[in-house]
C-alpha cells in the first residue's frame, strides 16, 4: 500500500484522521484510538506519520511475500 503522494498531497486532515487507525491498526494489530492523539497532530505531522505507517505496510508486505 505505498502512499500515492499526488492523491494525498491535498487532503485536508479530516481525510487524515479518517484513515489513520486503519493504517495503524494494519501495521500494529490494534487501532490507535486512545493511545495515539491523531486529532491533536497538526496537518504536516499526520502527512508523515501516514507515509511512515504505508511505508511499514510496504515492508510487512515484502517480508511475507518471501516466506
């Protein structure tokens, strides 16, 4: 699932928190909410942290596809 930068250049962060504790969940095993205070992160902050948690879904990804 790598992060398409042209499509999410633009969010606003509403679309951020709306995706946020399904990426997390996908790369953690358990959803953010109570433990990761998304909605107090500004806009730049949540871009990051959703290409970092893509990127982690990337590598997951390759490392089970070589088992």
């Amino acid at each position: 699932m790598a992060a398409n930068l042209e499509i999410i250049r633009n969010w606003t962060k509403e679309q951020y928190l709306q995706v946020m504790s399904d990426a997390h969940k996908e790369v953690y095993g358990y959803r953010a909410t109570g433990y990761v205070p998304y909605c107090e992160w500004d806009l730049s902050s949540l871009r990051k942290e959703f290409i970092r948690l893509c990127e982690m879904m990337d590598e997951q990804e390759r490392y089970y596809d070589e088992e």
